[in-house]
C-alpha cells in the first residue's frame, strides 16, 4: 500500500536542532527507500524566537500544526538566557493543553545493561511503560501569593484532577497493557498525604480495572514507589499517575535503564489522533553545537510517530536498528555513554541496521 | 559529667514494636557501662488501639509527649486493616504538625556498597544530607471535592508556602552544611510547572545562600534530579526541598545506598529542641512477628537521637558500631540484606562492637 504521510517538525533548542536532524536522515532514508513516504515541514520556534518576539507560541498557530498533519516530531527545549524555561513551558504545555494531548506515554526499556548505573542482574530485562497523565494535577496553574506588609508572602498552587482526566488516562493505561500481553497495571500516588486527588484516583482506578479482570492491580505510594524504581525495576511493568508523579517516574525510570540520552516519549491525544514525539532528554546547552549529541532518545522517538501512523512496520525496523546498535561495544557511542563517536556516525550506523 | 535524660519510646505497629525493642537494649547496655544515663517510658499507641478508641492521638496527649521529655523514638506505623494509613497518617502528621517539628533530616550514606542496587564504582563513597519541610507543602491538607449531578467529580489539593517556613528549613540547611563542613546545598524543585511555590522557594533560597558565601549553591528540577540520584549520587551533597519532593527524595537516595532497612531521620524543631527519630521504613506487616525485621535503621535513628541529648561521644559510637556491623560479610545480616541472622543476632553484634 501506498502511504503518504505529513509530519512538522518542532527542533526546539541546542540538541534539539541536532537530533531532530538526524532523525530527518532516516525519514529520508525511508521515503528513499520504499512507498511509505512521511513529508515533513518544520515550526522553527526556539530561544531566540521567543527573544526576539516576547512570545512562542500563539493560538492561531495550532491551526498549522494540526490541519492535514499526522504527527509532530519534537527536538528539546531549553536554553540558559531564559530563567525557568518560560518560553519551553509556553510551548510544550501550550501544546499539550491546547492539544488535549492528555497521554504521555514512556516506554523504559533496559536495551543493554551496559549503560546503567544499577548491577547487571538488577536491571537487566527491565521493561517498564508509564502513563503519565499530561493536562491537569499540579500543572494547571492555579494559584497565586500574597504579600504582607512585613516582607512576608505566602505562596500556593493547586492540583486539580476530574473524574474525566482521570478515567481516561487509566482507561488508556488498561488498554494498551490488554494489547500489549502485559499483566499488571500499578497506580502510583500519595493518597496518604494529598487526600482528596489520592482519593479520587483511587476510586475510579479501582471501578475501572473491573473492567480488565485478567490484568493484575497495585496501588503505591510514590516515594515507595522510586524507592523500588531503583531496587528492583524488573518488577515494574505498566504504571498509571499523575501529571507530576509521572513526570518524576519518566525521568527516574529513563535514569535506572542508562539515561535521558536514550529514552524516547509521546504525548497523545487517541481520539483526535494528534501526537507529538520527543526525547525525554533537554537542550543540554553545555554540550550544543558540538556534533556529539546522542541521537539515540530522537531516533526512538520516530519510531514510536512511524508506529502512530500506522507504519509500524517501520517503526519495529527502526527500534530493532537502534537496539541492535546499542548493544555494540561503547566505542560506537557518542561521549554520554562513554564513546568518541559524533552524532551523524550514530545515525549512519543505525542506519545501516534499518532493514529496507 | 553525669547526665541522665528521659526518652519517650513509641513503637507503633509491626516491625515498629520489634526493632524499637532492639534500641531498647542499646540503651540499656550504654545505661549499664557508663554514667550517662537514659530513661525511657513507652507510649503505646498503635493500629489496635485505634481500631479499639476510633482516635490514635489527642491533643491532650502532646504534654505527655513534651513535658520534661528530650526526645522521641519512633518505630513505624502501618496496618493492612487501615486503608490509607489513616492513624499513621493521625499520629505522624500530627506530631510533626503540633510539636512543629519543620526539620525532617535525612542523613544517607554509602556505608558498604554490597547493599547497593547500583554499581560499586557509581555508589562508593556517596554521602548525601536531605533537609525536608516537615510542616507545610501538599501536607497542609487544604482542599476538597466536587460532585456533579451526572456522576462526575472533581477534586483538589492545595499546597502552601510561607517565607516563615520556607526561610527556616533553608537556613537550617545552610547552617548544617557549615557546622559539618560541607560544600554544597541544593535547591530541589519544580518552579517550571509549579510556579508560584517554585518562585517563593527560589527568591528565598537565593536571599538567604549570600549569607552562607563559602557555600555553593545549585537549582534544580526534581525530575532531573531523581534521574541524578540513580546515576550520580556522590555528586549530591546537601539538599534541601518541600515536604512531597523531600519524602521522594529520601526513599529513593535510601534506595539507592541499599534499602530503607539502614536508613534513619529525624523530625526536629531546633527551637523547641524537641525531636522525634524513626527509621525510614515501614511497619513491614509481611514478615512483622517473625524476628527477622532489620534493626539497623533503628540503631542508627537511636544513634541521632544521642547526638541530640548532647551526648554525641555515644552517637558517634553506636554510629561507628553499625557502620563496622554492615561492612561484616552478609551472613551476619537479615534476610532483607541477603543473610540469615534474626533480629536480636544483629544487636547482639552491633552491641559487641560498641565501645564502652
Ligand atoms: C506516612 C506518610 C504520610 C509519611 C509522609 O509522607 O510524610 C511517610 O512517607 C514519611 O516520610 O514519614
Ligand atoms: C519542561 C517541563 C515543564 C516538562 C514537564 O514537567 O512536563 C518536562 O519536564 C517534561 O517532562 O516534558
């Protein structure tokens, strides 16, 4: 079948330019190589941008990102003149609520042991997946503070969830472990502390999985929960939690396997069928520019948009390419995991792995 | 100089009563060899009582807890019949919240790297001081929930700062770290999603670190700074962060030393000088009454609480005592740690060591 696909491309900050770069290459390496053409147009919005313009991202340009276009492939962002990453929360929570990209979804997989800092027989065959959920909880932006006259001040933000948001990420996380052949979906969350949003997810987690009784249910506290992250991950298999908790278990767990450098993410929204794919990993402003950024985490994460488009054929060549690639011997490696090898030497030899 | 001093012990459930016993037997041996003497008095309040009474702390309670008392130790709360933790959650926050006790320390350290799940040569030598508010944060228990006609629910929790608060864990953070001759204190946040907290925390840690200028100072994102704790832990020195990321933060660093089985802390009000010490786990109902339960946690926590009376000469020895105990092949340990020995082998052991 004959397939043509339309994808933007969002390359962000510092490595961000560079990975997307690379993972341009296979694009074309693909649409070189069989019917399965993805076009691709870029959304060039970055530090300098937002300098220049005082602003990242406008309601009117969603229009562009979403009209006609099956997928966005997204760099990083991140850079040191801006405090807080004020134009990187504009952009991706922006896209994220205006999208309703309400699933983020991280595979963690221990692809070789080599690169983690846990003993061999700790991680090796851990192969986790988070569902973070990715519009509401501590994200909303509700709060304020309140100055005193004394030079006191009070400062208070609000978490939010709704039986909506909730229900549809758990639903969400059931789903795919029924589709998936996995066994256990855990719930991660303080509802010994945070009572009321501990409570609600609760509630409807334990009315949903009903729903799915082959699939085995936990329910967890957070700071437990990482504590067993690094003691004992294989353990770990399908995870459910909040916008905040899962943001802590992406990056833990993409620590735990080996680091940001090869951990890819997606944010979804499956009924509108808008995603958008990015490593888990930042700018890394002190090493931008140098050619050696490691590829690996963007190249992941095309293959998750290939899946997404319904291309999944290219998205298993392009994942079973990265693993073999990185079960090679660390000479092969760009300098986070512990070789001399540029970006583009990365890309050229999992390319070279691709199966066409 | 003879000292005598007056404890309160309370052991809570499972695990709690057996390795509080355990401190008990310290303290009766350095009772018995030397003139420091301290007594104790038990306060029973567990998951029984609870069930029994509807209530586990009142605050008319708090006096017996204060009057003429130095300090508390804590053994661990949790029963399978209470859903949530509620009386842990009662007894616990309760005492943290009325005796104000705002400085929850957790001292973590790579004492032998066999108990590690990571690799020796990312452990060895790691040595890290978590200070976390104890009082405020999503503690506060401010929020609620809704309930719409159609089934539908929507529910919120609020989390609170004050520069009261916030100024006092901070500077304390920054003393500590001078009186012990550290060289760093890091912030640990969320001021990129959580923006009006992460502000205050920020603009005050910022304030206050001129006054500590022989301190460096970092700023960080409690996601990255959870994946750093797995891959980097002897880069972490001192830490100082809210009461959720300070409770995740030191479980994992627990986890990543080798198991909250050896880990102790302390909830400290410097002002009042009441304190209250307990191990970083649970009340571990699984192998609760079997004799095998951990006791090092414990000891350590005991070895806190000496140093609070002032009388740090056995702080420091207990501390030393355990220390040599853990470097013993696994043998000697329980089975958490990969041995055979049952609890009270332990303290006999770590007893032995003890220079009296
Ligand atoms: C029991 C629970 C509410 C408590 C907390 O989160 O503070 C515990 O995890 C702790 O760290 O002592
Ligand atoms: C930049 C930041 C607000 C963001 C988040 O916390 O969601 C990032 O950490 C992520 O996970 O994509």
């Amino acid at each position: 079948m004959n397939t043509e696909r339309k994808i933007i491309i969002i390359p962000g900050d510092g490595i961000g330019k560079e990975v997307t770069n690379e993972a341009v290459k296979v694009i074309e390496h693909i649409n070189h190589s069989s019917c399965d053409v993805v076009n691709y147009e870029y959304f060039n919005r970055d530090a300098d941008f937002y300098l220049e313009h005082g602003y990242i991202l406008k309601d009117s340009d969603i229009k562009s990102l979403t009209d006609g276009v099956d997928g966005i492939l997204f760099g990083a962002i991140g850079d040191p003149r801006i405090p807080n990453m004020e134009h990187g929360r504009e952009l991706l929570l922006k896209l994220r609520q205006s999208l309703d990209l309400y699933v983020n979804f991280r595979p963690i997989r221990a692809v070789s042991n080599c690169y983690s800092p846990l003993k061999e027989n700790r991680v090796e065959g851990a192969d986790m997946v988070i569902f973070r959920e990715n519009t509401q909880g501590l994200y909303t932006q509700v709060g304020g503070s309140v100055a005193g006259v004394d030079g006191t001040q009070a400062a208070m933000d609000t978490a939010y969830y709704s039986t909506h948001s909730v229900d549809r990420i758990i639903r969400e996380a059931f789903e795919w472990a029924v589709a998936n052949d996995r066994r256990r979906v855990d719930l991660v969350d303080k509802a010994n502390a945070v009572t009321n949003i501990g409570q609600l997810w609760r509630t409807r987690f334990r009315k949903i999985s009903k729903e799915f009784n082959h699939i085995e249910t936990g329910e967890h506290y957070i700071d437990a929960y990482c504590q067993r992250m690094v003691s004992d991950p294989r353990s770990i298999d399908v995870v459910v939690s909040s916008n905040l908790f899962g943001d802590i278990l992406g990056d833990l767990g993409a620590g735990v396997v080996g680091g940001l450098g090869i951990t890819p993410s997606a944010n979804i929204n499956p009924q509108s069928g808008i995603a958008l794919f990015e490593p888990v990993h930042g700018s890394a402003p002190d090493i931008a520019g140098k050619g050696i950024a490691n590829p690996v985490a963007s190249l992941y994460s095309l293959a998750l948009l290939y899946d997404h488009l319904r291309l999944d054929k290219w998205g298993k060549r392009i994942t079973a390419a990265v693993d073999e690639y990185l079960q090679m011997a660390s000479s092969h490696k760009t300098p986070d995991l512990g070789g001399e090898a540029g970006t583009s030497d990365v890309t050229e030899q999992i390319i070279s792995l691709i199966d066409v």
